[in-house]
C-alpha cells in the first residue's frame, strides 16, 4: 500500500466513477474495468471490489473501502426483525461476492449475477459515483426509454432547484 500525500488523498476522497463505456465480459465471466473509472479507485479499497445484484437487472461493484462505509452507514442498523429489512439482506448479500482486480484490471463476474443481469456479451459500464453499474446494453436501453420526465424534471426533483 501506497502512502499518499495529504493532497493526493483529499483527491481520492472527492473522486467519483463518471462516464459511460462499451465493453464486453469475456468467456470466463471477466469484465475489464475502464482506465477513467480505475484511477478514482481509493488506495484502501486494496484494488479489492464487491460485486452485487442492482436494484434493477445490473450489476454493482463497489470497492471494498466504499462497501465498508455502506455496510457501517446503512446496513448495520438494518433491523432483521423488520421483514422488509429482511427481504433486502436476501436479495442484496447472498448474490455478493468479492474479487480483486488480475494482471489485466479486469474481475471475476459470478455466473449468478450475468444471468441475473442478463448479461450475454456486450456490456454497458456506467460510472455512479461510488459505485459502478454494469448493464447489458439493450436492458438499459430499455430502461432509459421508460424514463417519461424530461432530463430537466428529473433534476429539479432531484437537485431540489
């Protein structure tokens, strides 16, 4: 590991994953992480990621320093005698698996999550801020043609402007 200086580390701390990339996993069930979205990985993340079902057919991939900070922020005060916190714990943790990058920057995709995603080939690689999304093109096509308000709406609502 790495020793940064203070600077350097207060950039890691404001980095974000931006952008969007057409990529393919391979016949293994590899996927190769864009070099734009690889530089903003912290260093104590230890090029170590989890990856997760989405909240829609995706697939997330946090790195591990960010799902530490979910699991102590959100998850940990999840109650697992609320049967909707329960429903959430089931979906969310038994499809997680963790991985670290290879040689080639590229992880490991559990066979489970390409199905559940319905991942064939080709796949989109959308950066979240924190997180990354990994989609197949023609889900989010799909997905991005429900979306009925205007761009703007959505970021008044949002943004709360």
């Amino acid at each position: 590991m790495f020793n940064f200086p203070l600077e350097c580390q207060k950039q890691f701390e404001k980095a974000m994953f931006l952008g969007s990339f057409n990529y393919s996993i391979d016949a293994k069930g590899r996927i190769s992480i864009p070099a734009k979205l690889r530089k903003f990985v912290n260093p104590d993340a230890n090029d170590t990621f989890v990856l997760t079902r989405g909240s829609l057919k995706c697939i997330n991939i946090y790195p591990m320093n960010y799902w530490r900070e979910l699991l102590d922020s959100k998850m940990d005060r999840l109650n697992s005698f609320n049967p909707e916190d329960t429903k959430f714990l089931r979906l969310f943790l038994p499809s997680a698996a963790e991985d670290q990058f290879d040689t080639q920057s590229r992880l490991l995709v559990p066979k489970k999550l390409i199905d559940f995603a319905e991942i064939e080939k080709d796949v989109i690689i959308l950066g979240m801020n924190k997180y990354i999304e990994v989609w197949n093109p023609k889900l989010y096509e799909e997905y991005l043609n429900e979306i009925e308000e205007p761009d703007e709406t959505i970021a008044k609502e949002v943004m709360k402007m």
